[in-house]
C-alpha cells in the first residue's frame, strides 16, 4: 500500500471515529453545560485544565518517540513496551504527588480539589492506555485507536445523561470521566494482548536513561504546549473566579472540538514524515507543503463561519447566562487557522529529530502567553485570555515557519491562502446576507465555499491525481 492510501486509510479510520466522538462529545459538553451552573462549570473546567497540565508528566515523551522509533525499526515493539509499563507506573505517582500540592498551593475549595484529584486518577489511566496506541500508531492500524476513542465516548454520554437525571453534582461528573477512562483502559490492553501479545515487563536501566534523555525534550514541549492551551483557565479561576472560566471555557471547548481535525491528520502523517526523513527528502518538502494547504484550505472557512454564527450557535446550545460566551468564541476561533498549521510543523519538527528545536519554539510561545495573560486577565478577564490564545498561536506558527524554511521549504503562504480567502468572502457575504435556519446555513454555506473555491481552480490536477490515489480511482485515458 502506498505512503498517501495509508495515510488516506488512517485518516479516514480515525476521522470517521472522532467525527462519531465529535457529535457525542458535542451532546456532552451542552447537557453538561445546561446543567450545571457557571460557577460548577467553572470548576469542572479547570480542574480539566490542571490536570491536562499535570498528565504531561504521566507520559513523559515517551508516546510521541515510541511512534517514531517503532515505526522505524518494528523489532524494538517489546522493548518500548516492556520498559514504558513500568516508567510509568512510577511518573503517575509523581503526577499525582504533583496535583495534590499544586491544589494546596493554589487554595481551590474542598469541590475542586476532590473533582481535580478524580481526574487525575482518570488521566493516569489514560498514560497507560498510550503505550499500546503508540505501537497501534507506529504500526499505522488505526482502526483499534479508533474503537477505543468511540467506546470512551459512548460512556461518557452515558454517564453524563445517567449523573443528569439522578441529579448528582459535579463531583459525580468527575467521576464520569474515570470510569469512562478505566473502561477504555481495559479494552485497550486486551486487544493490544490479542493483535500482538503482552511482553514480559522490564527494568533496563540503560535503556530508560537513553529512552528518558532521547524522549525528555519531547515531554518538555509537550508540557509547554499543554501550558499554552491550559494555564490560562488556571489563571483565569485564581485572577477572575470561576464564572470567568464557565464563560471563557464554554467558547474555548466549541473551538478545541474543531481541532480534532489536525489532531487526525498529524497522527496519521507522523510515521510517514519520520521515514520519509531517513529515506527521501524531497517527498518530505512535498508532503509539508500540501499538508499546509490542506490544512488551510479547511480552517479557514470554519473560522470565518464560526465568527459570523457565533451568536446562534451560542443561543441554541447553551443557557442565555452564557451570553457573554459569544464574543469569546468570536475571538478565539481564530486560532483554528494557526493551530492546524502548528501541529503538522510540530509533527515535521520531531520526525526531523528536531524536537529541542520545538521546544524552543513552544518555550517562547509560553513565555509570551504567561506574561500577556498575567497583564491582560486583570484588564479583560476571559476576552483577554482568549485574545491572548490567539496571539500566542499566531506568534508559535511564524517561528515554526522560520525554522522550517531554513531546514526543509518554504511556503508560499500568499499563494496558498489567496483563493481559499476569495471563497471565505463569498462564503461571508452569503451568511450576512440570508438568514435561514442555522444547520441549513451552515450546510450551504460549506456548499458555496468548496465550489468557489473549485471554480477558482484552488485544486490543482496534482492535488486531483492524489485524490484518485487515495481513492483508488483510475484515470481516464
């Protein structure tokens, strides 16, 4: 099977999944949301944000240079495996000692600090179920990673409905998420025990300091990465309370939904940039600049939409006390651009064994959203946070695209993001122009785009013969 079918098979695999987790996951964050009050949503919200900080520490890098290792080199499969067991066994308890005196420190009330240890305990299963989606990644059968994501979300609806209608508080809703993730734990490793089969656990010391040295940039960035994404909800329940997080977090998780599309394609294309890179250099300058166009060409008409759709959006899935939600979302939608384009230069950067060069890029990127949020949170509250969000973003891209057009092409940025922004301009005027019902809109205004944009020959007859690839659509003679 060729580079771009897989990536096509995997993609796909995995976009079918997370778009069936997208729309459950959708009717978990609005029953949550309508049930719970700010203040509750608040804490939910930023205890998720804690601990998607402190998770890092669980995982340590070693996911991310498992995948690229494994895929590699397939014979080192146990050895990962074996090793990273018990590694993390022994960084999980470090996470957790972590949380509890970051919670003592920071002075949350009894409520979140029992909903933030919860939730610890779920993301510390979801550490070990990493190892095996690592080997699953390396070896690029994402259709097992897949199940999983659509069994995690399943329960997760179902324990969500099940805590609404017995009228439980936000602690049971904590409690959702670990079950849900000690169910998808335990599926996880008994397919990992049928596809492949559990290796004995090991201790190689030697191999744990080289794995740690090797994998220590990469948890380093990641935890700066996580940072960017999560410390503003911290500082934002410290420096304005908790309504601010409800407020700030309903837009912020509308927006993260929409990342699951770069999430996707980055997990699929690792493996390939990684071999590519040892192989062929100049399929990896190809593969990175369509990447970006691709990317671009989906992102663009999602923020524009979502800018114009905000209020409706806002009012039909949420209570009118979040309101106030609508021009964060307006605001922080504008990420999505930037964080599409972040992830495949993150991914490249690794795959290139450049991964101290991310972090230097993520290091900066953290700095700068630290100093703009402790100056702008005070001013703004949640606007601030989420104008900070996008700032930072933008600031991370053009470093990325710096340094990449030193190691491996240039992008003709202008060029690529001409006749998508043509289309997102008609697009617009139709939007502000008809007012129809909101999923009829939505559905014709994606309609208007995509034939602009095909009208204005925004696919090339290369990008056409990739398509045909992937599909396994013979040409014509």
């Amino acid at each position: 099977m060729s580079d771009a079918r897989k990536i096509a098979k995997n993609t796909t695999v995995l976009y079918i999944a997370q778009i069936i987790t997208y729309v459950l996951g959708f009717f978990i964050t609005v029953y949550t949301v309508r049930y719970l009050s700010v203040d509750s949503y608040g804490i939910l919200s930023t205890a998720l944000a804690l601990t998607g900080i402190y998770v890092v520490f669980g995982d340590l890098g070693l996911s991310t240079l498992t995948v690229r290792e494994v895929a590699r080199d397939e014979s080192l499969t146990h050895k990962y495996v074996g090793n990273t067991t018990i590694m993390k066994l022994f960084l999980s308890l470090f996470t957790f000692l972590l949380t509890v005196l970051t919670v003592y420190i920071l002075g949350y009330n009894d409520i979140t600090i029992i909903v933030t240890y919860i939730l610890t305990a779920a993301f510390i299963f979801n550490a070990f179920s990493s190892i095996f989606y690592s080997i699953f990644q390396s070896y690029q059968k994402m259709e097992y990673q897949s199940v999983a994501t659509i069994l995690n979300s399943v329960v997760m609806l179902i324990g969500t409905l099940l805590v609404i209608y017995l009228g439980l508080d936000v602690i049971a809703f904590a409690f959702v998420y670990l079950v849900a993730n000690a169910i998808n734990f335990i599926y996880i490793l008994v397919t990992y025990a049928w596809k492949f089969y559990l290796p004995n656990i090991e201790m190689d010391l030697e191999f744990w300091k080289s794995t740690i040295k090797e994998a220590l940039p990469l948890s380093i960035t990641s935890l700066f990465a996580v940072l960017v994404f999560r410390i503003d909800s911290v500082m934002l329940s410290v420096m304005s309370g908790m309504e601010a997080v409800g407020f700030y977090s309903a837009a912020y998780r509308l927006m993260e939904a929409l990342i699951f599309f770069p999430q996707v394609y980055t997990t699929a294309i690792f493996p390939v940039f990684s071999k590519l890179y040892v192989s062929s250099i100049n399929p990896l300058k190809g593969a990175y600049i369509k990447s970006f166009k691709y990317l671009t060409i989906l992102s663009l008409p999602i923020a524009v939409g979502i800018t114009l759709l905000a209020e409706p959006i806002i009012l039909l899935l949420f209570k009118p006390e979040y309101i106030p939600s609508i021009l964060a979302l307006q605001i922080v939608v504008w990420v999505l651009p930037f964080i599409f384009v972040n992830y495949i230069q993150g991914s490249l950067l690794t795959a290139m064994n450049r991964q101290v060069t991310y972090l230097k890029i993520t290091a900066a990127s953290l700095v700068l959203n630290v100093g703009m949020n402790l100056v702008l949170i005070p001013l703004y509250s949640y606007l601030g946070a989420a104008f900070v969000t996008v700032i930072t973003e933008i600031f991370s891209v053009a470093l990325g695209f710096y340094v990449l057009s030193k190691l491996l092409a240039k992008v003709k940025v202008h060029e690529i993001i001409f006749k998508p922004a043509i289309a997102c301009l008609v697009m617009a005027l139709f939007i502000l122009l008809v007012q129809t019902n909101l999923f009829l809109e939505i559905a014709i205004s994606a309609v208007i785009y995509f034939v602009v944009l095909i009208a204005l020959k925004g696919f090339t007859p290369e990008d056409y013969d990739l398509f045909r690839q992937i599909l396994n659509i013979k040409k014509d003679n």
